[in-house]
C-alpha cells in the first residue's frame, strides 16, 4: 500500500512540476493527477514542501515550462480564433484601409487615439504602407482609453477618423490627431479643430459622423478583440500571428515578411 502511494506521490509531484510523464515508460504511472484521502493528501503536501525546500532550483525550471506551455497554447488558441474571424478582420466592409487595396499580405491594427504606444507606432505603421505597396492595412478602431463619467476623446475621435475617411481625409486626420494627442487632452472642440485644419468639410463630417455602421463597426471590433484574444493597443494581426505592443517597425515588417513568403511557399509551382 506503501508503495501504491508512493507512485501517486511521485505522478502528483511530476505533474505539479510540469514533468511530461510520456517521458515514462511504466505503465503504472497514469496521466492523469491521482486521488487521495484526506489523510495522504496531507503527507503529500508535506513531502512535495520538503523536496522544494530541498531543490529549489527546480522552480524557476517548472515557471520556465508553464510558461512555455502557455505561450504555445495561446498562440494556437489564437490561429484558431483568427481563422474562424477572418471576414471581420480583413473585410468587414467599413473598416478604414490604407495602402494597397489589392494588396498580397493584410497588416491590422488595433489601437486607441489616445494610447501613447500606438501614438508611438503610428508613423511605422503608416511607413509601411508608404514603402510596401504590395501590403493591405486594415485600420480597427478599438477606443477603450476612455474613463467613465468624462469626455470620451477616444470614442469620438474613432467616429471621426471613420468618417473622415468618407471625405477621402482619413491619413492627414489620423496623423493630427496623434500628434494632437500627445500635446494635451483631446477635448471636443480641439477634434472638431483637427477635422478643420485637416482639410476636412466639418459639416458634412458631422453628417457622416450620424452613419449607425460606423458605431455598429466600432461596437464589432470591442467584440472581435475579445474573441482573437487582443486586450491591449496597439495589437497586430499578420496572418495567423498576433502581435502585442509598440514592438517598433522592424518586427512588424519581419511579420510581413514572413507571412509573405508562407504565401508564396504554398501556391503550387507554375
């Protein structure tokens, strides 16, 4: 009986330290986490306190591989919900696109006009699209800057780079209203000043601004965030990859890259 604990003792360990017990050959030694009385359970806990008392190097090892399992299960969790929202991340049909229409590879972007990491990447996102002219950039709205109860600068400057792109002026907005953003708060009357000075006819934004497609794009894009996994701004989805943080233009243009060649690698030879 002794024994027959000792083996669960063993499986309840390695299974608490991330040991892969394929790597095992016993067939006594099961996958799955055993059961105990009440009684074990607290000689377990005693004997698994002592051995990390007495190797405790092996903690950071164990951290290391959760982690790594972690990584490698949200990256496929995240293929999985990128390929059932295809359609609302690279066509939804009101989303702004920048760049090539017709372009080979598709860049989305996720962001906040009042995040300071997407203030920061938005002249490398906006870079590429100059440089690139085989890629796509499909510009998500995702204003969840904004605090409860105050002006929501957020909310209101989407609607209005949304709508602005009715009058062909969404780059020249976009681009002031970041710079904007980073001398001071973004009040109504300062956006409708943006809108102004970007060349923009305000009345008529303000006519485009009323389009409930816009509102019903930006509501879809909190929820689509939500089933990709994106939390945060600026996020990036190239290909089946997801991308989090300022993580500047060379990783952004490396992902281009890379999702390039996996096309080419996968049409069949002429």
């Amino acid at each position: 009986m002794r024994a027959a604990l000792n083996k669960r003792i063993f499986v309840a360990l390695a299974l608490a330290l991330g040991v892969n017990l394929a790597t095992y050959s016993s067939p006594s030694v099961a996958a799955e986490p055993p059961r105990f009385t009440d009684q074990e359970r607290i000689e377990v806990e005693k004997i698994i306190r002592e051995y990390l008392l007495q190797h405790p190097e092996i903690i950071p090892e164990a951290v290391a591989e959760l982690q790594r399992r972690e990584t490698i299960a949200a990256a496929a969790n995240a293929k999985r919900a990128i390929a059932a929202n295809q359609d609302r991340l690279i066509s939804d049909g009101i989303s702004v696109v920048i760049g090539n229409p017709d372009g080979d590879v598709t860049l989305i972007e996720f962001y906040d006009y009042q995040c300071p990491y997407c203030r920061r990447m938005y002249k490398d996102v906006l870079r590429l699209a100059d440089e690139d002219e085989n890629l796509r950039i499909v510009m998500k709205q995702l204003p969840i800057k904004d605090t409860p109860g105050e002006f929501p600068a957020s909310l209101m400057a989407a609607v209005m780079a949304m709508a602005a792109d009715e009058q062909g002026h969404f780059e020249v907005f976009h681009k002031n209203v970041f710079v904007a953003a980073g001398q001071g708060e973004l009040s109504r009357e300062r956006l409708f000043e943006i809108a102004a000075s970007s060349g923009l006819d305000v009345q008529q934004l303000q006519i485009d601004m009323e389009d409930e497609a816009i509102m019903d794009s930006i509501r879809d894009n909190l929820m689509l965030a939500r089933d990709i996994g994106v939390s945060g701004t600026p996020s990036y989805v190239v290909g089946q990859k997801i991308i989090v943080g300022a993580r500047g233009y060379d990783v952004l243009k490396s992902a281009i890259e890379a999702e390039r060649n996996l096309i080419k690698s996968a049409k069949p030879a002429q």
